[in-house]
C-alpha cells in the first residue's frame, strides 16, 4: 500500500535539528518506507542528516509518501506531527 500526503512545516524554525529527532523517531515505529519529498530533492524520513538537507523553513510545502504495510497509520502519526508544531518540543 502506497499512501501521500502534503504537509506544510509550520514551526517558526523549520525542520530544525530537534524536530528532524522527532520525525526520524516516530518514522521508525513502522514498517512502512517514509519519504519526504520537496520539489526534486527526496529524503528518507528515517535520515536526519536527509531531513537537515531539505532545508525546509517554515511555510514549505513537503509532500509525504510512505509505502509499506502500515503507510496509512505512519502517514496519520506524521500528519500529527505538522499540524501540532509545539509537539516537536
């Protein structure tokens, strides 16, 4: 199963160091393969160092693709995260 979400980053900061900790640690709790793409440039959501290289500030627009078994919950769980930007704390 293949599922895609867009997502905006709306933490003032962006996908800083902390919030890319966050997204890596929740993206691991899956079987599913979690991408993050914007525009050309892709990184897997399990990579902070490939998360940090998306320089993704506040206001861009990051679609989300996971594939695997459970693609339709790891899409919700990280959907979550960018709607409630305090949660990257």
């Amino acid at each position: 199963m293949t599922c895609t979400e867009k997502v905006v980053v709306k933490q003032p900061h962006g996908l800083h160091l902390r919030a890319a900790v966050k997204l890596v640690l929740v993206s691991r709790r899956f079987k599913s393969h979690v991408t993050l793409r914007k525009g050309p440039a892709q990184a897997n959501a399990q990579s902070i160092l490939g998360i940090l290289n998306l320089e993704a500030g506040q206001g861009t627009e990051l679609e989300v693709i996971s594939e695997g078994e459970d693609a339709g919950e790891a899409i919700r769980e990280i959907r979550g995260l960018f709607d409630r930007p305090w949660s990257w704390s």
